[in-house]
C-alpha cells in the first residue's frame, strides 16, 4: 500500500468480508477515469489465505477509495452511501443499470450494489426541480420522486408543471 502521507486526509474506508478485490475490479468497469492504485497482500499474519489481498487504494473519477478483507464481522448498511451527481438522463440511466446489477432498488434514486454497498444516483436537475421557488410545484415534484426507484428527469419536470 502507497504511503499514507501521499493520500488525501480523508479517504472513505470500505471494510469487506473477503471480496474486496473483486468489489474494486468492478467498481472500476463501471466509472470512467478509474485506477487501482496499491495493494496490500496478507502475509499469513492476518485472516484469510496468505498471499490475498488484504487492502486495495482505488480511484473513482478522482475520489480515493481503500478496501479491506476484513472478514463476515461488519457489512455495509444505508446509513452511509455515495452520491453519484448525473448530467444527464443517460447518466442516470447507465450507473442505475450498472450498480443494480445483481444488487437491489430502493426508492428516490437509492440503491444497493452486489456488495451490499449503497449509492444515490441523483440528477443535476433535481435541485433545480424542487427548489423552483413555487412551494406548490416543487412539492408536487417530490411527491412524484417519491413514488420513483430510478430517477425519471422528464417525469418529475411534468409534475413539476
């Protein structure tokens, strides 16, 4: 693993059961501008196979990640999530279709990958949408987002009116 003092001072830490290099490998086929960039292997001092990877930094267009097999103690849950900001309905549409990919849907742009990981798919639109300054469309909006999994740009601008 890359020296510590060459990281930013705040990296999100993912903790894995023993799949954390097949999590980065996908996460790098699904966000452009990707790179693994270190690892660690297990020695034989730590849990799991000796010679494993036991920590991988990885990038994500830009955003610096490390992952760690950590073993079945901990798994990912909705109180932590990463948001992924679209220009587009295309956007939304490829890492909606991406990361749910043997993963789950949940409702108002939420879902949860095959690694049990959560992320939010959200429209640069959105806000734009339902803070249109008219308290009774942008509500009308956000009741329409709210019946939604997937982020639908053109629906909400017609309930918007």
């Amino acid at each position: 693993m890359s020296d510590l003092q060459s990281q930013p001072r705040i990296t999100p830490f993912l903790w894995f059961d023993q799949n954390a290099e097949e999590a980065v490998d996908f996460y790098l086929t699904v966000f452009k501008n990707s790179r693994r960039l270190s690892e660690l292997r297990n020695t034989g001092d730590a849990p799991g196979p000796k010679g494993s990877v036991l920590v991988v930094s990885f990038e994500l267009d830009g955003q610096k990640f490390t992952a760690l097999n950590g073993g079945p103690m901990f798994h990912f849950n909705e109180s932590i999530s990463f948001v992924v900001r679209c220009d587009s309905q295309d956007e939304v549409d490829y890492y909606w279709s991406k990361l749910t990919a043997g993963g789950s849907e949940s409702q108002c742009g939420w879902l949860k990958d095959k690694f049990g990981l959560s992320w939010q798919i959200v429209p640069v639109q959105l806000t734009r949408i339902l803070t249109a300054g008219d308290p009774v469309r942008a509500k009308r909006a956000f009741d329409a987002m709210m019946g939604m999994k997937r982020i639908d740009i053109a629906t909400l601008e017609r309930a918007a009116g």
